[in-house]
C-alpha cells in the first residue's frame, strides 16, 4: 500500500490543511459503498437476459423451466413474459431506492457540514464573520449555545428554493452548482419522498382511500438514476470546498485536539501532545499534515 502523503503546510486557523471535510470524506466514502453495491447488480441483467437466448427460451415458458424456485414461488407467474414484467419493475425499484440512499446520504452530510461551518464561524450569524472563533467558545465559553439546529434544519428542510435562500441568508452566498440546479433537486427531493412515505407511488392518491384504485409506481431510468448520483455527488463537493475554505479552516483538527487534550498529559512539553496529536489524526485514516503544523496547532490552542 502507497503511504500517504504527509502535507507541509504552516498552521493557519481559517486555512485549511486538507482538500475536503471529514464530513465530505465520510461521505465519499457512504458512496463508495452503494456504488460497489449498484455495480455487484448492474450487469446481472443484461446477463440473465443473454442466457435466457441463449437457451432459446420463449415468453410462454413455464419458469421453472429456467429458473430454480423454493416454496412453490414459481406459482407467482403464469409464464416467462410474467416473471419478466416483475423482474423490470423489481430493477425499477432498485433504481428509486438508489434515489432514497443518495438523497439520505447527501441530506445528512449536509446538515452536519452546515452545522461544522457555524460551531467553527459562530459569527457568520450575526454577520461577524470569524471575528468569534467557535474553539474559543468550544474550550472556554459554553459548547450548548453552538447549537445551530434552527440553521441546519431552514437548510435541509422544505423545498429546495427555500433551502438555497435560506443557505446564502446565513453564508451571504451559495456555490453556483447548487443554485444552477433547484430543478433537479426538487425532482430528486420528491422522488424520494414518494419512495420513502408512499411506496413509490404520489402521496397524495396513495392516501386517497375514498376509491378502490391501484397507482403506478413512479418510474425513473438507470441512466437518470446514475445522473442524479453524480449530479449529488459533485453538489456535495462544491459545498464542501465553499465552507471548508471560507467558514471551517482547520477547526476539524482543532475540535479532535480539543477532545483529546481532556485526557493528555499536561506535565510534558507541548511538542509532546504535537506528537500524540498527529498519531491519532493518522490513525482516523485522514490526510496527515507534518509536525510543524501540529506544533503550530497545539500552541494556537493552548494559548487561547
């Protein structure tokens, strides 16, 4: 395995040492995962519809003649052309739930990345930006009033227009990526929504009771469902640079120290508490920076 390498840049408390959040890279790493997941199901069908020519079978056939069933479930269909009526709406499924899984993904790394950028900026509020470091208020004030959830919440609740406004309201501005794209989002939004409270189906006729009726469930390509994870994806980053290089710095870093400075040996010299510092840092699988800078950083924080 490659070693990581190990950045040298001098401490800065509103510059970052790092390319992205925790946050985001915690995120990335969510979307790591369902992306191994989609492409381990992708290609299956392709397949299984190549060996079903193959074997020159036709919509007539009996299923069990090509596939093996348990339990009598072969009973489900009449024919072939049955089975596979029911196997494209089982993909369709999968492609709405992929929606569901990076609409959630994303929803909570933006609430705790807005929430990461006003406990480091708590000024921004009030339209004092970092003139109030939140690792003052962290290590000698009161950490309960860093709780920005009215904030977060305008941020992540509602339609996406009102989103946005209330976004560039509290950061005075908004990545364009975002702004550009309120159209796809709002389809994304409600997509999920109908995925999550009414089995896919509108939420308004699905809580219709007053008919007998059977609704459709909503249909959505795997062409689209693959934009919309890239369009989420890359969403997500410009936000992530935006907060992480105007209103975050090195506050992670800062935060992990602060924890961990409760517990440290304070008979030692600094440079010690450094050392111990940057080994744990590597140990959470983030960018390392070199001593230097955790120096730097150990004394920023012990002099405040």
């Amino acid at each position: 395995m490659t070693p990581k390498r190990i950045y040298q840049k001098a401490f800065d408390r509103w510059i970052p040492n790092e390319k992205s959040t925790w946050t985001f890279q915690v995120f990335q790493k969510y979307n790591n995962e369902l992306e191994k997941n989609i492409w381990a199901f992708f290609p299956t069908s392709k397949k299984i519809y190549k060996n079903l020519g193959e074997n020159s079978a036709k919509w007539t056939d009996k299923v069990e003649s090509h596939f093996e069933f348990t339990e009598k479930k072969n009973e489900l269909y009449n024919d072939l052309q049955e089975w596979s009526n029911s196997y494209k709406q089982f993909d369709n499924w999968v492609n709405l739930n992929i929606i569901m899984s990076i609409s959630a993904n994303f929803e909570t790394y933006l609430a705790s990345v807005i929430s990461l950028a006003l406990k480091s900026n708590p000024g921004i509020i009030f339209g004092a930006s970092k003139m109030v470091d939140g690792i003052t208020i962290l290590k000698n004030g009161a950490p309960t009033k860093l709780n920005f959830e009215d904030e977060v919440i305008k941020c992540t609740k509602g339609d996406w227009s009102s989103r946005i406004t209330s976004f560039e309201k509290i950061f005075g501005e908004a990545p364009e990526l975002l702004t550009k794209n309120v159209s796809s989002l709002e389809q994304i939004r409600k997509l999920r929504n109908k995925v999550g409270h009414s089995f896919g189906r509108d939420i308004e006729e699905a809580r219709e009771h007053a008919i007998k009726k059977f609704i459709p469930t909503e249909t959505i390509s795997r062409d689209r469902t693959l934009k919309y994870q890239s369009l989420l994806w890359s969403i997500a980053k410009s936000i992530d640079v935006f907060l992480l290089e105007n209103h975050i710095g090195t506050y992670q870093a800062l935060n992990f120290y602060h924890t961990l400075y409760q517990e440290m040996r304070k008979d030692v010299h600094p440079s010690m508490r450094a050392v111990k510092l940057k080994t744990e840092v590597g140990r959470t699988g983030v960018q390392p920076a070199d001593k230097v800078f955790y120096k730097s950083l150990v004394n920023y924080y012990e002099n405040l």
